[in-house]
C-alpha cells in the first residue's frame, strides 16, 4: 500500500520554510546527557517531539504531539551541546531520536549539519516512516540509523502501531542503497511481537539488507512508561502484558544469531 503524506497542520509547520540552518525551529521534548542505549559509547540524545505511530507499547505517548515539546531553534538546541561536545566526540555522538525525528525534517536535518561541524558522531533512530520528505542528502550527516522495525506482518504491524509496514521496508533498502550503516531495534512483547514465524519473517528480511546490518537489538517491553498514559488521559491497552522470560528473549535472540548477526 503507498505511504500517504501526512498533511497536517502541525506537519505543515514543521516542513515549512528554507532559512539559514541555525534559525531553522523545530520541537524538542527532552536531551539527555549520557545515554548509554541509544547508539554507541556513550551519547548526547536530542529526543524530538510529534509522532505519527499509535504503538501500543509506547513508553512516551506524551511526544506524540508536536507542540506539546519545547520549541528552539537549531542555535538554541546545539547551544545545549556544545559545552559537552568536546567529552562526547571521544565517548560517543549524538543521536536524535523522538517521537519520530522525521516528523521535522528541516529541523533534524539542520541540526544533524550542525553537530558533524562538531565533528561528532551521529546516529539517527526512526522507524523510518516519512523518509519520502527527505532527499537523499539529508543523510550525508547521518552516520548511523537505528531503525526500528516493530513487527514483520504487515496486518499485525497496522494492529500494533496504526501505520503501515512498506514504508519502513522501503525506508531500510534506501540507507542500503545510501551506504548507511544500521542498527535494527525489535522491541519483544509476548502475545504481540513473539511468535516464532514472525521473528523468523523479520531475520530472513533484514539478512537481505547484507552487511549494511552491523547490529540487531532485541529490546524486551517494560511498564515504566505505563504512567504516561493515564497522565495524557489514554487508556493503556497493554497494562496486563508481562515482560518477556529470559527464556523468551535468549530464542529471539538466537533467532537472529544463528544468521550471523550481532546481536545485543
């Protein structure tokens, strides 16, 4: 099924206008300072606000909406990086995730130019959704893509997150073809992204992305965002889901290692 652009408002800003990088504006909901999961070594996070997917696993429903985060422009947002720029160009990178950081592509990309001034290393995590409002040079300052890939059935992909598969696919063969270095996230949760036929369907689709693949990261679903919902006034469905077994997520993995893949 083709991807269909999301057109609102809130997109529309986000997408609006060509000025110099550093006054580019866009929305944050939060930085860290010394994340240890989220790419390698230790990273500077920039977490973006506005997200199009409905998971029902998600942990931070209070970034789905793109003016609920702080709005900055790109000097606003590096100024918060540059003190520690000089730790994590030998510790790690940055890395901008979100919501979804391509929900601001202006933004990001402005941004991602900003910090390879730096010369730091940069790792962009998306699921990959809305690339078709990117040109192929906007990766230029993307070193690293973490892509999440949340299930490998595309009616139980629309069930989990209300969007579709293709475009993430899609999105994974382009880095390929981009020369982009990935790293795949799964998040595991039991009764929804475990079943063994699934696991398999989503290997023998990123063993086709070759050695662009340099890393799998099976991520075992939590309930410390559960919270979350109740304070947006959302109705969490997955509030009975147990956290996987250490058996469940030592046969995930393994799922991917007898592939070949690193996997954490």
């Amino acid at each position: 099924m083709a991807n269909t652009p999301d057109t609102s408002p809130e997109r529309k800003e986000a997408a609006a206008g060509s000025i110099a990088d550093g006054d580019v504006v866009g929305y944050l909901h939060s930085v860290e300072t010394g994340a240890a999961a989220d790419g390698p070594g230790v990273r500077f996070v920039f977490f973006t606000s506005g997200c199009q997917f409905r998971c029902l696993y998600c942990h931070n429903p209070d970034t789905w909406k793109l003016h609920r985060g702080r709005k900055v422009t790109v000097d606003e947002a590096l100024a918060e990086l540059k003190p520690l720029a000089g730790f994590f160009k030998f510790a790690g990178g940055v890395t901008i995730s979100g919501g979804e950081p391509l929900m601001q592509p202006e933004f990001v990309g402005a941004l991602f130019r900003k910090v390879k001034e730096l010369g730091l290393h940069t790792a962009l995590d998306t699921q990959g959704f809305l690339h078709h409002d990117t040109d192929d040079s906007f990766y230029d300052a993307v070193d690293l893509v973490m892509l999440d890939i949340k299930h490998s059935d595309p009616v139980k992909y629309k069930e989990l997150t209300a969007q579709e598969l293709q475009p993430t696919l899609d999105f994974a063969n382009r880095m390929v073809r981009l020369g982009k270095e990935i790293w795949i996230r799964y998040v595991l949760v039991p009764g929804w992204t475990d079943d063994v036929d699934d696991v398999e369907r989503l290997v023998d689709f990123v063993e086709t992305l070759g050695k662009a693949v340099t890393r799998v990261d099976v991520l075992p679903f939590h309930q410390l965002g559960a919270h979350k919902w109740e304070e947006v006034g959302m109705e969490y469905a997955l509030k009975d889901t147990p956290t996987p077994t250490p058996e469940l997520v030592d046969r995930v993995k393994k799922q991917f290692a007898d592939r070949g893949f690193l996997v954490q």
